[in-house]
C-alpha cells in the first residue's frame, strides 16, 4: 500500500503529513476556483458597475467602465501567465452582462446573466449529487490526480464530493432565492448591491465547507502515478525477458 492509499487518520498519526495533505487540498481548492484574486476579479466589476450607476445613472457609461476594469484584469493575468481560463472566464462574463443591459436598457440585466448562470450551476450541483457523479469530484479530481478513481475505489471520497457538491448547491439556490425577487421587483440599485454583498461570502464559505469535507476524508489515489509505475514495471519486465531469451 502506497502513502496515497493510507487513511488520512494514519497520516495524521505521523505528524507533519496530515498537516501538508490539509494545507495541499486548501491550495489546490484555491487554485481550482481561481484564489482569493479570481473572486475578488468576478466581484470588483461589478461593484464598479453598481457605483457609477447609482451616481450617474447612465447604463452605457456603467456598463463600459466595468467592461473595460474586467478586460484590464484579464491582460494582466495574461502578462503575468496566469491561468487563460481565469483570465477570459470574467470577462466573458462581464461583457455579456454589460451588452445585455445596454441593448435593454434596463440596468438589471447587467446582473441576470450571472444570476443565471449561478442558478444553473446550483441546479447541477444538487442533480450530479443524486445521479452519484457530484460535479465537484468531476471538478477537483484531475486537480489530485485521482480522475474518477474515488467513485469506485475510494468510497469515502465519494461520500465528502457529495456532501460539498450539496453544499455547493444549497449556498448557490439560497443565493439565487435572495436575488431573483430583487431582480423581479426591486430596483437596479438594490440588486446589484446586493449581489456584490453576496459575491464573495458564499464562495469563501463552500470552498471552506469543500475542504473540511475533504480533510476528513481518506487522500485521493493518484491514478496518474500508477499507470506510470505499471508502465515502468511493464518496461522492466519486457527487459528482463529480452535478457533471458538471449
């Protein structure tokens, strides 16, 4: 048995390796869901948005200012090669909404792609936990190595997935709860005070939910490392034979 296939509480019993195992799932959980600077990057447009709109109250100039603050952003994760998915994803995101309320006129809708896509989210969240392929394991497992192995192999694993993938979800659909009747009766302002207010609290809270999941659950088998050691076995063998024969 290999060091990833030991429980997580024989890790703990050594020591330091419990402690490092907890600080690499927060890392790589960070990582995954682009750190404190990606949320705070999905979260300064659109305050810059709500400001400009609430003391000018023109949509274009709003819309544009926030545009441009989320395209600035992108560039300089690509100058500091970052991560190209989380240097396009908010700006993709920004520039739907920002078109979308210029073309309507309506401030709000700024905001309801994002909304929206929230929603969907913790709607796929809750499904994928009931099928038994929680996103989030399909989500983090290439992240620890381990691709699907902890659906079969490794059922504690699957157990901590699925709660964090419900936690997911029900912090998504409480966000959603809250903002959709603003969207529908509530003025541009209030919404989209509001969805800053909720924009980086709830992530914060699942991703901390996600790692005391994962924390106590047994560490991933690194698939990635096995069929290497299959392949470097397999090798030998083949040399060995080549020996014998000659």
């Amino acid at each position: 048995m290999t060091s990833l296939d030991k429980p997580m509480t024989d890790q703990q019993e050594t020591g330091g390796d419990g402690a490092d195992a907890s600080a690499a799932t927060k890392a790589a959980l960070f990582e995954a869901f682009g750190g404190v600077r990606g949320m705070v990057e999905t979260t300064v447009p659109g305050l810059v948005f709500v400001a400009i709109f609430t003391v000018k109250r023109d949509i274009h100039t709003a819309a544009i200012a926030a545009l441009g603050l989320s395209l600035l952003m992108g560039i300089a994760r690509l100058l500091r090669k970052d991560t190209v998915k989380h240097a396009f994803s908010g700006v993709f995101g920004v520039a739907i909404g920002a078109v979308f309320a210029m073309m309507t006129g309506d401030a709000k809708n700024f905001h309801l792609p994002g909304m929206l896509y929230t929603l969907g989210l913790a709607v796929a969240y809750i499904v994928t936990s009931l099928v038994g392929y929680p996103l989030l394991g399909l989500i983090l497992g290439p992240v620890f190595k381990e691709n699907l192995s902890w659906r079969t192999r490794n059922p504690g694993r699957k157990i901590a997935y699925t709660k964090a993938s419900w936690a997911w979800g029900l912090i998504l659909l409480t966000k959603s709860a809250i903002l959709f009747p603003l969207y529908w009766w509530g003025d541009a302002t209030q919404l989209g005070w509001v969805k800053v207010a909720l924009g980086i609290p709830p992530m914060l809270l699942s991703v901390y939910l996600t790692w005391i999941f994962l924390a106590k659950a047994p560490p991933p088998i690194d698939v990635i490392a096995e069929m290497e050691a299959a392949e470097r076995a397999e090798g030998a063998e083949k040399a060995e034979s080549s020996k014998a024969l000659s």
